[in-house]
C-alpha cells in the first residue's frame, strides 16, 4: 500500500448521525494531531474531556473524549489517536476536514489499519482474515469461529509446526554442511524424518474436517428445484417469511436463480429458489433451467418440489444422487388434494425422503424446517473448532504435507540434499499461510472487502 509512512485518519464508528463518532488517526503524525486539535497531549491511555479546534481558525468543532496511544505497542504498531466526538455529520465532517488539512495527514484506505497492524507484526495473516470474518459473521457459529481464529487459532498451530520443521531442517543441514567435524552425531537425519512424518500426521488431521471450517464461514446451500408450477417460489417465501420470490399461477415465472441468506438456529443457510425443469423452446427459460440445474448440482441439499395432486415420478438427477441422501421430496399443495385424485407417486419417490407440507397454509412446514435444522447442525455442528476457514489455508498446507511426503521418500533414499530442499519447501508454504514470506499478491485481495477505519 502506498505512503506507508503518512498518518492516517478515519471515522472507524458507523456512519452519521449517530450517538458517538468515533474517529482514529495513525502513524508518525498522530502526537502532532492531537497537539494541533486539542492543544496538548494527554497522558497514554487516558481518556480526557476535551474541546477540539479547528487548527488555524481556532473554531470549537466539537468536545469530546480524547485518548493517545504511543507505539509500538498498539493495534497498528505506530503511534495513535482516537477522538470519540459527538455523531452528527457535521461534526464529524469538521474533524476530518482539519486532519486532512494538516501536512502528511491523508484518510485512510479501506483496511489500511489492519494492513498497518499485519505489516508491523502486531497481526497474522490467519488472525487477519479472521478479523474481516468477524466484520462480516451473520450467524453465533459464524462469530465463535471467526474469532477463534482472530485469536490466533491456526496462526499459533501453523508457527509451531514450522518452528519444529526448522528444527528438523537445521538437522539435515548439519549433517550436511558439517558431515566431517567430529562432535556432529551421524544419527541426524533419523530424528528429522520423525519430526517430518509427525508433522505431516498432524497437518493431515486438521484437513481431514469435510471442509466443515469453509463450509461454516460460506454458508450452507439449499436449492429448491422442481418442476413448474410445483410451488417452489412459494416455499421460498414460506421459509424466508417475506415475499422474496414473485409468486404468479404462470409456469416459467422464475428464470433467473432467487437467493435467501438466513440464520437457521444460529448456522448461516442460503435458500436457492430455481427456475422450474422442464423442455423448453424460450432461450431465456432454457438458460434459467440450465442455471437451476447447475446450482442444484452444487448445492449441499436440494428440496425437490412437486404438486401432490400431479406427482407420477422424479426426474433421474436427483434419484440418482448418492441414492438421494442429498434429496429430500416436497409434495406441495396438500391444501388442494381434496379438490382433484392425488395420483401415486413411482417408487422413485418412495425411496427419497419426503414430506407433505402446504406452502400457502403453512401445514407440515414445522416439520420440514426442523428436520432442516437438524441436517445443518450434522453438516455444521463441529465446524467452529475447525482450522481450516479458507481455500487459502487448504492449499497452503496440502503444498506443506506434499513437501513433507517428498521428503521422506527421499530421506529414505539417503538423498540429504534434496530432503532439506523439501523441508524448505514445506517451510515456504507455512510461511505464505502466516503470512511470513511470499504474501504481497494476496494481500490486496484480503483487504479488499475491509471498511474504511479498519
């Protein structure tokens, strides 16, 4: 990030008006802030009750509570400020238009504190990522993970696994580089490979979670597919309770895919509502089949929906899915059946797991959104002690434990020299995931999402 050493300032509260703004500033010119604002600075980490002036003018903008934090030992690592002013937009205006006025001031880029906080070694990358989780959690699950790993959950276990590789390569290297001197045991490389196959055990475990960890922080993904006018956008309205979906008595309504974030007894669940299968000559709706299939092809659970009047059969895919343990049937409508025959569905039916339910009254949806629950908390319910949240963290240490399974094949060949290039392959790859080496192209993306005064 650019003009690494300017001080930068931001409103890091919600936006005004409101209660209290809360403004924070950083970096080298923060004491000069405080002195050109309020005429002094306070003792660290004290708040005091203080008029804040325009510099120049002189102008009271505002009183408020005003604190000084002297690096390193802070949330950024540099010297900071917070002003905590009253929330209206006027006020808050005034206060950041006399910090830009100040020379080497500039506000702050999005993420630009919690970069700061990283590159100074306050952060870890994985404590990083946890952070912007947190900002964004809409779930009690999502939050109790996300903050385990800003706590440090995986920082702390990926640096002691590459503290011990380190060990472990010291050791080869050793036997190699001082193979001839005589108090240098020969007995070097037998621990190393100990130390390699114990890491590569342990790493593996932690992969081993059926990416519950990213499945938890992405959310888990129901897609109500069916044929038309089986009532699918209906149920989505039902289980959303609001009139996400337009409902019409026309087939083909639904062309494009309709998604529902929900909180599901505390796990996040995305709802799909689909266009309905069927053949179709419209290019438009052809598309909108093709998508549906698509997503309910990728989702973690599909709700097929058919009309329990009409109901004769269950097309191929989701009969075919894992013997539809993926697929529950929805016999929507019963509300209608005593109005027309009810007509026996194939065995194709008989085998998938199905509820009757009515998608206008509400019968049988208690039932339905139960077992719902119970599927996600199986899919979910241990997810929170998960290591690994993100793609980012699978691939960093599927590269570390084939590193390490190279390694050991060679040290079993005697090959000293390309086992500790392999060891500090493995290295790298921790390295990369805590953000020690190689990290500037991934950066960028990570704090891209972050707000602005965080």
């Amino acid at each position: 990030m650019a003009h690494d050493r300017d001080t930068i300032f931001a409103l890091s509260s919600g936006r005004p008006p409101a209660a209290i703004a809360v403004v924070r500033v950083s970096g080298p010119g923060a004491r000069s802030a405080l002195e050109g604002l309020i005429g002094r600075v306070p003792d660290p980490r004290r708040a005091v009750l203080a008029r804040i002036r325009a510099p120049g003018s002189g102008d009271v903008i505002d009183s408020g509570l005003v604190l000084w934090f002297p690096g390193p030992g802070t949330e950024t690592g540099e010297d900071m400020a917070e002003l905590q002013l009253h929330g209206g937009r006027a006020v808050v205006a005034g206060v950041l238009r006399a910090l830009e006025g100040l020379g080497g001031f500039r506000l702050a880029e999005p993420g630009e504190f919690t970069r700061r906080a990283f590159a100074n070694g306050r952060l870890g990358l994985t404590e990083v990522e946890g952070l912007a989780d947190l900002i964004y959690a809409e779930t009690e699950a999502q939050r109790r993970q996300a903050y385990g790993q800003m706590r440090g959950g995986l920082q702390e276990r990926a640096e002691g696994w590459r503290a011990r590789l380190i060990q472990a390569l010291a050791l080869v290297e050793a036997r190699i580089d001082f193979s001839d001197e005589a108090d240098v045991p020969e007995g070097l490389i037998a621990p190393a490979l100990a130390t390699a196959r114990a890491l590569r055990e342990e790493i593996s475990q932690a992969l081993e979670d059926g990416r519950r960890g990213e499945r938890l922080r992405d959310g888990f993904v129901v897609a109500i597919a069916g044929p038309p006018n089986a009532g699918k956008s209906s149920l989505l309205n039902r289980i959303a309770r609001r009139e996400a979906a337009i409902v019409t008595p026309f087939a083909g309504t639904t062309r494009d895919v309709i998604e529902v974030h929900l909180d599901l007894d505390g796990y996040p669940v995305t709802f799909l509502d689909t266009a309905g299968v069927r053949p179709t000559d419209d290019p438009i709706e052809q598309e909108g089949v093709r998508r549906a299939q698509d997503r309910a092809a990728a989702a973690d659970h599909v709700l097929w929906v058919v009309d329990a009047a009409e109901e004769t059969s269950i097309p191929a895919g989701p009969r075919d899915r894992e013997e539809g343990a993926r697929t529950w049937v929805i016999r929507n409508k019963i509300d209608l059946l005593e109005s027309g025959p009810q007509r026996r569905p194939d065995d194709s039916a008989e085998r998938l797991r199905a509820f009757s339910v009515s998608a206008l009254t509400g019968a049988g949806m208690d039932q339905v959104m139960t077992a719902l629950s119970g599927l996600v908390d199986a899919a979910l319910g241990s997810a929170e002690t998960a290591l690994v949240t993100r793609q980012r963290h699978r691939a960093a240490l599927m590269e570390t434990v084939a590193a390490l399974d190279r390694a050991i094949g060679e040290g079993k060949d005697g090959r000293e020299d390309i086992l500790a290039e392999e060891f500090r392959l493995a290295g790298r790859a921790l390295g990369r995931l805590t953000g020690r080496v190689d990290v500037e192209d991934v950066l960028d993306v990570i704090f891209r999402d972050f707000c602005i005064g965080k």
